[in-house]
C-alpha cells in the first residue's frame, strides 16, 4: 500500500503564535490521533490556535489543540481538547527538552496541515515577543505594503 506523501493541505494556522513569538526553529511532528478525530479534522472542523507543546516523561505533548467532536459518531466520541501525541524522534524529544528549560523559550504549534494521508503539525520554538516587537513588525509589514503599491502603481502607469 504506497501513500502518497507528496501533497500539503493546511488545516489550521495560529497566527497569533506567529505574531506573538518570535520563532526560531520548525518542527513538523506527526500527531497521535483516534478515527473521530481523524473524521472530524477531515471535515474541518479543528483549530490549533493557542495550542503549545510539552516534553513530559520522555514524550512530547500537544496542548490546546481543538478538534471538535464528529456529529455522525456512534456511541464512542473523543474528547475535543484533549493532550495529543506528538510523534518525533527520541533525539528530536531530547533537543526539544533542553531548548525548552531555557528561560522565555516555548515550543509553539504553528500549523496544522495533511501531507498526503497523514495529519502533520508543525511546532516552533519560540521566544515572547515585547509589545514594541510587535509594533515594530506591524510597522515593516505596512512600509513593504506600501512600496509595493507605490512600485506596482508606477509600473501600471508606464505601460
């Protein structure tokens, strides 16, 4: 049974966790999933943002990821945030874990995406971002906005 690997759909991004941390590493981990579950993130219905991850007795842990419960279930339903999984190597847990003791430093879920047939979510470890970080990225983000248009608009006019 070949699987094909090759295409990425996202499902979810935190895009507070991109505009609050200031990632520094990515990470794309497999998550530990029930067949609910599975049917429910297929039907759209998950959503990552605020989630973070854990090392914890030699695994590492997804918290806060929501994955609502699937209406057509029968008597056996999931529990929509509980702790998930994440399927990485031993080296990768150890790294993580050491990065992780640092003070300011979190591992943050970025994105949840299907690669092939299997779900994926990429983690970052990240540092907090000052209010005045974040005001300054929003400032860049408008300037290159702006000389875009401006570059765009002189282009149009020229031919």
């Amino acid at each position: 049974m070949s699987r094909d690997r090759g295409r990425i759909a996202e499902i979810s991004v935190n895009r507070k966790g991109l505009r609050d941390f200031a990632i520094s590493e990515r990470l794309e981990a497999g998550v530990e999933l029930k067949g609910t579950e599975v049917k429910s993130i297929r039907a759209g219905f998950a959503n990552i943002q605020g989630a973070f991850a854990r090392v914890e007795k030699g695994q590492l842990w997804l918290y806060g990821l929501d994955v609502r419960e699937y209406e057509k279930a029968s008597f056996y339903q999931h529990e929509p945030k509980r702790l998930r999984r994440l399927l990485v190597s031993r080296k990768q847990i150890d790294r993580l874990f050491g990065i992780s003791q640092i003070k300011g430093n979190s591992i943050i879920g970025l994105r949840l995406y299907w690669k092939g047939a299997l779900v994926k979510v990429e983690i970052g470890v990240g540092t907090g971002k000052e209010k005045a970080d974040q005001r300054a990225d929003l400032k860049a983000h408008a300037v290159k906005r702006e000389m875009q248009r401006e570059v765009s608009q002189f282009n149009r006019s020229r031919g």
